[in-house]
C-alpha cells in the first residue's frame, strides 16, 4: 500500500538541489510548529544519513559551499506528525551532468535514474534564480537549461503514459531577487513551461521560491553571505510541505474510493437481506443465508466507519498545511490558480 511516496528533483548540475536537501534536512529536523502547537518533523531514520546531512550543513556554516557530487545519494525520510508517520520519502542526489549527458556510455546509468523517477507522488523542478535572470535577458543557455525542462517532464509523460503527477518548480537562491524581480522570474517561467501551467493540462502544478540566506555568493567554493537556515526561513519547508499535500492528496483520494465501495456493498448485502426475509419459511429452511448476509453488511459497515475516521483525519491534516502551502507557493490546477 505504501507506493507513490516517492519525491523526485530534477534540475541540472549547479541549480541548488544538494544545498537544498541539506538545508531542508536541517531546518525540518528541528521541527516544523503549526498554529495549534502540533509540530511536523522530517528526519533520517538511518543515523549515518543524518550525521552525513549535518555534516554537509556545518560545511556550510563554516563558509564553504558543497563540491559537485561526483556520486549519487540516496537519503530517506520519515515526515511525522505529533510522531505519527504522514509519509516516508526518499530523495535521491545524484551526480552533476547526468540529466543532460549526451556521452552514449553513460545512457544506462541515466536511463535507471529516470526511471527511478516513475513511481513518484510529485516532482519538483529546481533551477537557479541566476538562470532564470539570464534567460530573461536572452542569453541562449539559460534559455537552453530552462526549455530542458520540459524535455524532462515530456520523458516523465513518455514513461508513465502521462500519469498526471503533480510538479512544482522550485526557482532556488532567490536571495539574489528582489520581490518586483521575482514576481516578474516566476511569470517567465510559468509562461516558459507551458505543459505544466498551460490550461488544459489537468495536472496539479505549483511554483515556489527558496533561499538559504541573504546575500549568499560564491567565490571559488567560499560561502559568502548569512546562511539563514530555519524551519521556515527562505521557503525552505514549502517544497515538502507541496509534497505532503499531494500525497496527502492521493490518500484522500484512495479513502474516498474505499468509502463508496464499501458503501455499493453495504446497499447491495441490504437489498439481497430484505429478498432473503421475504422468503418463505419453508424455503429457507432449506436455503437460509441470512448469517451470510448479516455478516457482509457488519463488515461493510465497519469498513465504511474506518473510512470515514480516516478521511476526517486526513483533511485535518490537510487543512493545517494548507495555510502553509498557499501563504509560499503559486498552486494551479489545470493551467487555474488557487
Ligand atoms: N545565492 C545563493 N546561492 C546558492 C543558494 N543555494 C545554492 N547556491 C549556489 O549554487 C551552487 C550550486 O548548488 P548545489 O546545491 O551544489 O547544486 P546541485 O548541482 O543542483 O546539487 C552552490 O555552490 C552555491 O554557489 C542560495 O540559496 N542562494
Ligand atoms: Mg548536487
């Protein structure tokens, strides 16, 4: 039962993805506080997963960016709700250059990564504030490294006979941005990718903007600049808490399926109870299932009371983000915005 609980980035080599999941790993382990005091946390259950993100983390703190992996990663998560479990993910950083290798002696190692991709609950796009700046200003690669995008998500549709996943395009290091400029930097790229924001799509996509600090620059690897880094400083939480949303989404979804089965069964079981009585003694005593069909209807309605539990406790959950999520992120459904 536990499929689709997988959250994949894209983005080319330098768009902020490694940054970004040592940030988030972070800022989300210390505990995300919602307005009734319950607290989301997202941590590592594997102890050397963690050690290993802190470690990342205090890297930068000590003013040094991360290299360039030069091998990919694989982290798990566990999201948790006053502890309780709401999604366990895992996000794979892989190495630099691999999306957009043309080298044929790499197309199988490329070729398990997408489609390591298909079984995802959602996908986000990162691409770097300074790209989208230049492919305003026209500069060709910029604009290369954007329209690429929708390269990938068309190879996602290709791959999973358009499974309708819903995407977010996370546009990293907006602290090199002033708000009028990203504005303007979130209208190009919405525009620019039409098969995500375009009307007639049906697929849920959003769009965000994340920073780790103020001022942040880069000389020759040195971090420069305040890291910021909090459970919600910079947006950092917004990507995450889009990915519940939609998981938490699709469980609805499943429940409400569940529900109306259970419900079809119970009426059915109900109808054949009422045909059952309506016979006469003589028949039932030689063909009496009432026990059967009294026992059908007990278990559809147990069914249908565990649904319902589940499906009150799922848009709770639900409508706690939901503030979150709106207050960081652009939603829109089928080209629509919420
Ligand atoms: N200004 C600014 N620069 C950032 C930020 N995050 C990342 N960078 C820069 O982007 C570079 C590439 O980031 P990285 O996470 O390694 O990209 P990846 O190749 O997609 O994993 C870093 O070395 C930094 O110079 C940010 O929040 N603000
Ligand atoms: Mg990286």
């Amino acid at each position: 039962m536990e499929k689709n609980r997988k959250i994949s980035f894209y983005g080319l080599s330098r768009s902020g993805k490694s940054c970004y999941i040592f940030a988030m790993a972070q800022a989300l382990s210390q505990g995300l506080c919602f307005p009734d005091g319950e607290i989301l946390t997202v941590k590592s259950p594997i102890p050397m997963q963690m050690a290993k993100l802190y470690k990342s983390y205090q890297q930068m703190t000590d003013g040094r960016w991360p290299a360039g992996n030069t091998e990919s990663v694989d982290y798990n998560f566990n999201a948790r709700l006053r502890l309780e479990k709401l999604m366990s993910f895992n996000l794979k950083d892989y190495r630099g250059g691999l999306l957009d290798t043309c080298d044929e002696d790499e197309i199988d190692e490329q070729d398990e990564l997408f489609s390591s991709f298909e079984d995802s609950a959602v996908l986000l796009f990162f691409v770097g504030a300074d790209t989208i700046i230049k492919a305003m200003e026209k500069d060709v690669e910029s604009n290369i490294k954007l329209n690429f995008l929708s390269t990938l998500y068309e190879n996602f549709l290709d791959r999973t006979n358009d499974a309708r996943t819903p995407v977010m395009i996370v546009i990293s290091k907006s602290d090199m941005l002033s708000p009028q400029e990203l504005l303007k930097a979130k209208e190009f790229t919405k525009n620019k990718l039409q098969s995500m924001f375009g009307h007639g799509t049906n697929i849920t996509a959003a769009i965000t903007t994340v920073t780790l600090g103020k001022n942040l620059s880069n000389e020759n690897g040195e971090l420069e600049g305040d890291l910021i880094i909090g459970p919600t400083a910079g947006n950092i939480h917004i990507p995450i808490i889009y990915s519940l949303f939609c998981v938490i989404s699709n469980k609805i979804e499943e429940a409400i399926g569940k529900l109306s089965s259970a419900q079809d069964d119970y009426k059915n079981a109900q109808n054949e109870l009422n045909n059952e009585m309506s016979k006469s003694a003589f028949e039932k005593f030689f063909n009496n299932n009432e026990n059967k069909i009294r026992n059908r209807i007990n278990s559809s309605n147990n069914i249908i009371g565990k649904e319902k539990e589940a499906l009150i406790e799922l848009n709770n959950t639900l409508s706690k983000i939901k503030p979150f999520l709106l207050n960081g992120a652009d939603v829109y459904i089928n080209g629509t915005k919420l």
